[in-house]
C-alpha cells in the first residue's frame, strides 16, 4: 500500500521546499500577463479618440451636418434662387395667400421649415446652402494650408542653416502683417482679378470662393509650416534619417517616407483646428460682402442681409448664426479630441 502519511517541513530547517518548484497551471500563467495587445500609434489613438464622448458626438454632428447640406437639396422642392413676391418675409412654417389657395384647393404644399426671405425665397433651402458653402471652403481651404505648409516646412528644417534663416524670416513677415486688413485687401483685389480673367473654373466657383482660397493659400499656412519645421528638426537626426542618408536616399524621398509620416499627428490637430478658422473667415467676408458671388447664398451674407429686418424677422439671423456656431463649435470640439488622442504626451 502507498505511504500516504504526510511529511511537514521543519520551520528552522535550511533545506528548501520543493513545492516552490511545482510547475504553474494555466490560470496562474494568465494573471501573470501584464502586457496590453500591441498596436499601432495611429489605431491606439483612433481607440483613444473613441473613448472621448465629446468628440465622437462633435464628430456625428459634423457627419449629420454634411449629409444635410450635400443631400438634402437633391430632394427638397424649393430653390435657393426661384423667388415668389406673395410670399416675402414669411414666418416658419407660414403659407403666403396664394400658397393658401392652392392648399383649399386639395394642392399639396410643401411648408417653409424657417421661413422666407425679403424676396420670397425659402429660407431653408438658402441656409441648407450656406451650410454647404461653408464646409466646401473649410475642407479646401485647409487642404491648401496642409500642402503648403507640409512643404515649406519640411523644407526648412530638413535642410536647416541659411535656408532655414530666409525662409522663416518670410514666415516671421507674413505673421507680423495685421490679418484682417490683409485678407480684406487681398479679397477685394484678387476678387476683381479673377473676375475679369474669364477662366472656366472661376465661372463655375465664382470670383469670391476663388479669392477666398487664394487668400488662404497666400496667408494662413505659416502656423502649419511652422509646426512642421519643429518636428522635423526634432526627428531629422534620428537613426533611421541618418541611415537613409547614409545609403544615398535622396532629401525627397527621406522628407516623404521617413519624416512626413512621424509628422501626421500634428498635421491632422492642425488641420483640423484649421477648418472652423477657415469657416469663420469665410463668414466674416462674405458677412462684409467680399465671399460668395450672389445669388450663391453664405451664412455669412445670410446674416448680413438679415440686419435690415432684425427686430421684424429675427429668426432670420437666427438660423445661420446657429449653423455657423454648431458647425464651428463641433470642429473645435472634435480638434481637442484629435489632440488629445494623437499626442504622444499625454498618452497614459
């Protein structure tokens, strides 16, 4: 029969316990591991961005605000440009007297959700437009920021000394010029440019669009080249630059393959700040009359057009001072989130 008496260690005894030694199951194993699954920098951030409720509702907004403004005018049955002296200034949801008739009449008639304007025009078709506008000009025009700024960034801080000196000096002149009198300047000159050039693409755009994107890309990508140039001088004495250089990469490919790529986190928190500035802006001119070539409508000239009637209608600034405070709030709202998910800092 087996000895199944049971053995106890002497606590003085120097002899170690063999039951130290005993192989770990598979339970113990797993609560050993410590380490996290190993991903990339750009899917850790997008994990990190979804974790941050105020961004990813900014974001919703902004996605609901675009399918709105891109969509929504296949379908609706009125026209920003088509007109109706019966029904000038009309309330939300107002029938003028012949849109009256036509409903006594068993007509169908589609309601104006906010309204008419002075001439009779449906003021949520305009608005709807507006909104469109404004995107188009905040995406392209940050667009024409990332390019230039990428590039004469990465310029500058790749090759450093004297270039690096000239071409921020021309930065450093650019950020000293008062920038709501340049852009003023610049929008009424080049507007009356490209108005007489007679160019197919400025006929389709209009002359104000077209001045507005010069303006930009004459003036507001010296905050992207300079963001750019600092993290290119903190990277470029890497090893891997130093071993692309030492293998005969020409600066080209180094900036394009190796630099550029370790730059995308700023460059999306730049451009993504950089869009409601850029829709700001282009409400600020148009509200002084220098966007938009009418009767392309703008929330801005929506506004400006609005002040004659302010204490009749007032709805009528209500509705694009909404649109440009939601389109305007949610990108700043989502850029602080872009922020805190792709800087490294403040990774915990």
């Amino acid at each position: 029969m087996p000895d199944t008496k049971k053995t106890f260690k002497n606590p003085i005894s120097l002899q170690i316990d063999p039951a130290l030694f005993e192989k770990a199951g598979d339970e113990e194993k797993a609560q050993q591991v410590t380490m996290r699954e190993s991903v990339s920098f750009t899917k850790d951030a997008m994990r990190r961005l979804r974790k941050n409720h105020i961004a990813m509702v900014s974001l919703y907004v902004i996605i609901a605000i675009a399918l709105i403004a891109f969509i929504v005018p296949n379908y609706y049955p009125y026209n920003y440009t088509k007109q109706d002296v019966t029904a000038q200034n009309l309330a939300p949801f107002q029938y003028s007297a012949k849109e009256q008739a036509r409903i006594a009449q068993g007509a169908e008639v589609f309601p104006h959700i906010m309204g008419t304007d002075a001439l009779g025009r449906d003021y949520a078709i305009r608005v709807i437009y507006g909104t469109r506008i404004s995107l188009l000009v905040g995406i392209f025009s940050a667009l024409i920021v990332i390019v230039i700024g990428i590039v004469y960034g990465s310029v500058s801080g790749y090759f450093g000394g004297k270039v690096d000196l000239v071409m921020m000096r021309i930065v450093d002149i650019i950020y000293s010029l008062p920038d709501v009198l340049i852009v003023i300047l610049l929008s009424v000159a080049i507007k009356d440019w490209v108005a007489t050039s007679g160019s197919d693409l400025v006929a389709r755009l209009g002359a104000g669009m077209v001045s507005i994107f010069i303006v930009f890309g004459l003036l507001y990508w010296v905050s992207m080249a300079r963001q750019v140039r600092g993290q290119i001088l903190s990277i470029k004495e890497q090893e891997y630059v130093l071993a692309s250089k030492a293998i005969g990469a020409s600066p080209a490919r180094i900036i394009r393959k190796h630099m550029i790529p370790n730059c995308v986190s700023v460059i999306i928190i730049i451009a993504a700040m950089q869009i409601p500035s850029a829709i700001f802006t282009e409400s600020f001119l148009s509200f002084l009359g220098l966007g938009v070539s009418v009767p392309m409508p703008s929330l801005g000239s929506l506004a400006s057009d609005a002040r004659t009637g302010l204490r009749s209608y007032p709805y009528q600034l209500l509705f694009p001072a909404l649109a440009i405070f939601l389109i305007v709030l949610a990108f700043n709202l989502l850029g602080n989130g872009l922020r805190d998910a792709f800087d490294p800092k403040l990774r915990s």
